[in-house]
C-alpha cells in the first residue's frame, strides 16, 4: 500500500495518493510497525501539503511526533519536523514556520543526514519574504541552494533559484532576478507581497 501511494505522490497523483498512504499508515499501526507507520504518515502529511490542504497537513504531522517521541530516533524527529514545517508553509504560519525549520535543520543534524535540510531552509527563506524581511530570506535561500546543490537535488536547486530570483525582484534588483531565468507562475501571496515591498520601499 505504501509504495503505491508514495509513488502517486511523487508523479504528482495527488488525489490517488492519499487513500493508499492512509491505509498503509492503519496497518502499519495495527501491526505495530512503528517505521512503516512513520513512513506512510509522513508521506501523507506531505501529500495534504501539496493538495493544499494545510489543517490536514498538520494534523498528520503530529503522529510522527509522537512515534519519535516514544522510540526517541533522530532520524522520524527530523522528518516529523519536515511535515510539520511544509504544513505551517501551506497555511501561510510564516513564523512558525521559520520555528520548525530551525528544528528540523538540528534534528536532521543530529541524525547525521541532509535529506530534506534543503527544503526546510528553503520553507524558512520563503517564510522571511512573506513577513518583508527579503535581504534575510536571500541569505537563507542561498544556504539552502547550497544544500540542494550538495545533495545533488536538482528540483529543490530549481525551486531555491526561483525563489531567490523572486526576492530579487521584490528588492528591485530586475537585472539579478532575470538572471535566474526562471520560468513559472508566480504565487498570488507572493505577487501581493512583492508589491506591497514596493509600495513602502
């Protein structure tokens, strides 16, 4: 069950993902596999995330808390962490979301893994934007550049690029920002953000 709905998330099923994910979660929870359980909880907090659906997000969030919690791993804290912060992103908790960010680049540390350290320093750099601190989110955006490229993750360094190149042009600074050469839709939230910076520079 788990590998079918973590591969309908990762080809960006969504709405196939999810069923399967939370039925993977159940028998791994009936079963007493306390890892299988955290894989599929996270994987389906994370799906929640990319829906959209951020209430949802955090809730599935919470239980691989408490299974890191009980079995005291480094690793299903760290990635608890990673859920949590993708579902405070998703419901625009900017704060909160810089909060669990920092936690998570810890824990991962503290696990002795990278994994999604890029993702959580690209969460905290987009939180920075939203709240009008742009010269921060661009420090924060090129550490998290720095990560993806060490990973060798090309979708998280396309993502960094993008949202360095957009806080470029909040700061006025078109020529470094066309120099990304990103080509995406910018987020509404985003857009109004970006204008109100310039309203008030």
């Amino acid at each position: 069950m788990f590998g079918l709905g973590d591969a309908h998330r990762q080809l960006g099923r969504l709405a196939d993902a999810t069923g399967p994910l939370a039925r993977a979660g159940a028998l791994a929870r009936e079963n007493g596999d306390a890892e299988a359980e955290a894989h599929a909880v996270l994987s389906l907090s994370l799906a929640h995330s990319t829906l959209g659906d951020g209430e949802a997000a955090l809730a599935g969030a919470d239980r691989p808390a408490e299974l890191a919690a009980v079995s005291r791993d480094k690793l299903t804290e760290a990635r608890s962490l990673n859920a949590r912060f993708t579902a405070l992103l998703t419901l625009g908790r900017w704060e909160e979301t810089i909060a669990a960010g920092d936690r998570a680049v810890r824990a991962y540390a503290a696990a002795g893994v990278q994994e999604a350290t890029d993702y959580a320093l690209n969460a905290k750099g987009v939180s920075l934007l939203a709240l009008g601190r742009p010269e921060e989110a661009l420090a924060c955006l090129e550490e998290a550049l720095r990560a993806a490229s060490a990973m060798e993750n090309p979708r998280t360094e396309g993502v960094c690029l993008y949202n360095t190149a957009w806080t470029q042009w909040t700061l006025g600074r078109y020529g470094r920002a066309a120099g990304g050469n990103v080509e995406m839709v910018r987020p509404a939230w985003l857009t109004a953000q970006a204008e109100a910076l310039r309203e008030h520079a």
